[in-house]
C-alpha cells in the first residue's frame, strides 16, 4: 500500500498543478493566438506555471487528503492516528475538537438519562416546567397524581386545579416563588402544600413545582375529631345506663339476688357494645388512615368469601338461614389487603343474616363484568330498604331502624367500614333495594391480569 503511494503522488503532484495553472496556460494561448508570444515560449511559461502552481498547491492538498480520511475514520468510530504525519497540526486539532465535543455529547446524554432516574427517587410528586407552561419532566410520583404521563403537556391538561396554574403563570410571568394549598378530589381526596419556584431565565426548564402531601396528617386531624365527637355520642348512653344500674346495685338492689342477676345482664349488655364499638371505631381510623394508599397483594376472591362464610354459619344457622355461594371464574383475584376484605365481606353478609329474616336464604355471587373487574353480590330476600334511606346507609351511626339495630348489636359503622375500605380498594359500593322483596349490596373490585397461586392466597394483611 506504501509503495502504491509512493507512485501515485507524482501523478498526483503533477495532475494538481496542471489544475491550479489552468488559468496561466489560458493566458498563455491567447497570447499565442494574438501573435504576442511564441509557442515554444509559452510551451516553457506553462510548464513553469505548472510546477510552481503544484509546488504552492500540494501541501494544503495532503492536508485536506488527510483530514478527509480522518473524518472517515470517525465516521466510522474508528479514527486511525497513524495515518496522520507528526507535523499535520490541522488534522491533530480537528481530532482534539472531536474528542472534546464528543466527551461533553457522552456526558450530557449520562446526565439526561441519570436525571429522571434521580427524580423518580423522590417520593413527592415533582415537575419542571419550560416558559411555555409545558411540563418538561415529571417524577414518578406526579405521574400517578395526574394518572397520565404529563412530561410534554401543559400543566394545566394533567393537573387542573385554577389556583396552581395560577401559580404556575405568576412565576413563570418573573413573579417570585409561592406556597399554596390544593387538593385533587379524585380518586380519592388528597391535600398538598405546593411550592413554586423559578430556575433562571438561563435554564430551559424555567420554573419547579414540588408538591408536599399532607393527607395523612390532615387524615389524623379529623380522625381525631370526628373520634372524641362520634365516641362521646355513642357512648353516652350505654354509659349512662351501666351508672344507673351500678347506683341502683349499690342501693336498694343490694340485697336483691333477682334485681341484681337481672342488672348484670344488662350490663354486661351494655358493655360488649362499647367494646363493639370501640373496636370499629379504631379499625374505620387504621382504614381511613391508609386509604389513599392503593393495596398491592394478590387475594383470591372465592378463598376469602369461602373462609367467611365458615365464620358466620353459628349466625346463620341460628336465624335457620341458608348462606350459598357461587364463584365465576373460580380463580378470580384482586389486588388487595386480605384481612381488609374479609371485613368487607364479613359485614355484608353478617348485615344480610341479621335482616334478611328468620328461615330466608342468603346468596353471594362472584362474576367478572366487561370492564377487567370483579363484582361481589350480597343479596337477601327480607323486609327491604325504604328508598329514602338508602343515600345515607354508608353514613357513620346512621340507622334505619335504630331500636332493632341495636337490639341486633348494631354499631351503625359497618357500611362506614365497607365504604373506606371499597374506596382505599380503587372499587364502587352499590346499593339497591326493593320493601317486602329483600336488599342487594355489590362491590365492585378491579381484577388482577393473573390468576393467584398458592403464595398469594396467604397475602399477609397490611392494616
């Protein structure tokens, strides 16, 4: 290959200088054709034009030589340094250039495939926002507060909540930072502290928006509230009957076997049911405390309704009321808390033995709907359900009847319990009922993409 060179340069050499003399011996043939000079003169003048001509042209042109054949070898990611003379500076500068263009290229694309993935670590929602109001990254965390992936929209197309577009305009619009309050109300009703900040004009993402979630603890505020108000109302009057009859014991009942036997009873009455209701009370709190965050455990349905069912045959069989079930498809699953749902099923059912009239017959029936779903069906054939009453059945201590209720040990929470926990579940309660033909309660659960195996109908429970 060397020596190959080594013969094409002076053909080289030669064919460069008879191109950068073509204008020399253009002069050359008019002055021949005028009469001005002779031929074998500007035979003489033409070759010397050509040799200077070739000797000024001939550097520059290795060089260019040299330089294309470098850019070819990085084309090709394969630069070849030995190709290159020691005294080519031109080519040694370009190759410089390239490796410091192609470093810096290396490290911005590193960069901007580690940054969404240290965003994505932080666990509160977080956005930056370009001048035009678009979202030009969003963590993890935002995505599944706006349900879709924001990154290239603008804010106000995944978030639509006035006062944080709002918020966004004025700092995007040279405003300083801002601190607001927002809440986004479904799927289910969260509250966040948000802060606005600008980045610098200098800087292609213009604005930052960090979100802050303050659920949990507003959660706690009103648990504690509506706690100290709904057990100082509830309490009140078995609490009032139990000092009654302890005065009435300790005074002229004293020496009363009878009174006394009779008293007890009562008491001890009255005592389970604050114990009842204490109970849920505190499982309504655990539930509505973690309600905003979705379960992820695989439960088979049947398994469950079939473990609750065994549970409450002492209750069934003492109103003489038959409980069936029917599964389908039997391997049905949802992504759930187990324990939470044996709950659910377990006030529905236990409600639809306790109204569904002595000698009567309890189904429950499974299927799955169009809508990648699961409903639930708790039906029962007793004395129904007044229209009016029913908007109001998932209310705290509401009572249709509230004698019989808490004859039948009633707490008025269970529907309470059912709602949260349908709604913590991402599901829909449904209610219908018809007077003298019995009450139908469906709860309607997404369905898992895969059947549960034996690992997942052990999920252990994560109240």
């Amino acid at each position: 290959m060397d020596r190959k060179r080594r013969f094409q340069r002076p053909h080289k050499w030669v064919s460069i200088g008879l191109r950068s003399a073509l204008p020399a011996w253009i002069v050359l043939v008019l002055l021949v054709l005028g009469g001005l000079l002779a031929l074998r003169h500007a035979l003489l003048g033409g070759l010397l034009a050509a040799a200077l001509a070739g000797l000024v042209a001939w550097r520059p042109a290795q060089q260019r030589e040299a330089l294309r054949r470098r850019i070819d070898a990085l084309a090709a990611s394969d630069p070849d340094p030995g190709r290159l003379g020691s005294g080519d500076s031109l080519a040694r500068a370009f190759d410089r250039l390239v490796r410091v263009w192609r470093r810096r290229i290396e490290r911005l694309t590193r960069e901007s495939e580690e940054r969404p993935l240290i965003m994505d670590a932080i666990p509160d929602p977080l956005l930056l926002i370009a001048a035009d109001r678009t979202v030009t990254r969003a963590n993890r965390a935002a995505r599944d507060l706006a349900g879709i992936d924001i990154a290239g929209h603008d804010i106000a197309v995944g978030l639509r909540h006035p006062e944080l577009v709002d918020a966004v305009d004025h700092v995007l619009g040279g405003g300083a930072g801002q601190a607001i309050d927002v809440s986004f109300p479904v799927p289910v009703q969260r509250h966040f502290a948000v802060r606005v900040e600008p980045l610098g004009e200098q800087l292609a993402d213009a604005a930052v928006v960090v979100f802050h979630d303050l659920t949990a603890l507003e959660q706690t505020e009103r648990m504690r509230a509506d706690f100290v108000a709904n057990v100082s109302h509830e309490l009140k009057t078995p609490l009032t009957s139990l000092i009654g009859y302890i005065e009435t014991l300790q005074g002229s009942a004293r020496d009363d076997a009878e009174a006394q036997a009779k008293f007890l009873a009562i008491m001890d009455e009255q005592a389970n049911r604050m114990a009842r209701l204490v109970d849920d009370l505190l499982s309504l709190a655990r539930i509505e405390m973690n309600e905003h965050a979705r379960p992820t455990a695989r439960v088979l349905v049947k398994d469950v309704l079939e473990k609750t069912i065994r549970l409450l045959e002492p209750q069934a069989q003492q109103h003489d009321l038959g409980v069936t079930l029917s599964v389908e498809p039997e391997t049905a699953t949802v992504l759930g808390d187990r324990d939470q749902l044996a709950e659910v099923f377990e006030n529905l059912i236990g409600n639809a033995i306790k109204y569904g009239g002595d000698g009567g017959k309890v189904t429950v029936d499974v299927s799955a709907s169009g809508r990648n779903e699961i409903a639930v069906a708790v039906s029962d054939d007793g004395v129904g359900i007044a229209p009016e009453h029913l908007p109001r059945l998932t209310e705290r201590f509401y009572r249709v009847d509230p004698a019989r209720s808490r004859e039948r040990g009633s707490t008025g929470l269970g529907l309470a319990i059912v709602k949260h926990i349908v709604s913590r579940h991402r599901g829909r309660l449904a209610i219908e009922s018809t007077i003298g033909k019995g009450s139908r309660f469906t709860v309607t659960l997404p369905m898992a993409t895969e059947p549960a195996g034996d690992r997942e109908r052990e999920a252990p429970a994560t109240i």
